[in-house]
C-alpha cells in the first residue's frame, strides 16, 4: 500500500511559477513509475508529466513542455512538479499517481495503481 500526499498548490498570476509535492509512504518508492495528472472543472483527467522508475527518464504532456519539469528524489520518496510560466488554462486539480513497474504506456491514468487527494492551482490572469 502507498499513501500519496501533495502540497504546494495555490493561486498565482499567470507568468508566475509553483512547485508541487507529492510524498509517498513505503518503502518501493524507487520501484513506481511517478505520474502527475490534472483535471479541470468540466473536463477528463489528462496526462501532464512522468518519471520512470527504471532509468528516471520523464515524459511531458506538449502542453507542458518547455514550462513544466518532473523529478523525483528517491532518497526523500518524494516526486516533484516545477511549473513555471504558468497559464491560466493550467487551471485544475492536480493529483500525483504511483503505477508499480510501469513501463510503456505512462500517458494512461487507469494504469496507475496509487493517487493522492489532489492539489488545487489556480491561474489568475
């Protein structure tokens, strides 16, 4: 079982940066794949970024890219989201996702076996 927590959400102008959290429990944390997600009011959950658990490579949503950064500190069992550049569309709860082993397909949020409660940012403009 794993227990995710993020924090670091809030509100801020658009142009301006936050950075998520997201806290594991257990003791496998360097044997998921890390994934954050987000969704805003009225509309799907989507794939924003990945950290494998094999090699630490990351994968970003073309949304994201160029503005977002992924990482994860193993030794802290913590994965983290920089977001910088921020736009008001990157409005939405964001949640962190743990999937054991996973490989290949990182994008699909039911492959994932672990979620935290989310973690609200808002974009003013």
């Amino acid at each position: 079982q794993v227990q995710l927590v993020e924090s670091g959400g809030g509100l801020v102008q658009a142009g301006g940066s936050l950075r998520l959290s997201c806290a594991a429990s257990g003791r496998t944390f360097n044997s998921y794949t890390m994934g954050w997600f987000r969704q805003a009011p009225g509309k799907e959950r989507e794939f924003v970024a990945a950290v494998r658990w094999s090699g630490g490579s990351t994968s970003n949503a073309d949304s994201v890219k160029g503005r977002f950064t992924i990482s994860r500190d193993n030794a802290k069992n913590t994965v983290y989201l920089q977001m910088n550049s921020l736009k008001p569309e990157d409005t939405a709860v964001y949640y962190c996702a743990a999937g054991f082993r996973l490989n290949g397909n990182i994008y699909t949020s039911s492959l994932y076996n672990y979620w935290g409660q989310g973690t609200q940012v808002t974009v003013s403009s």
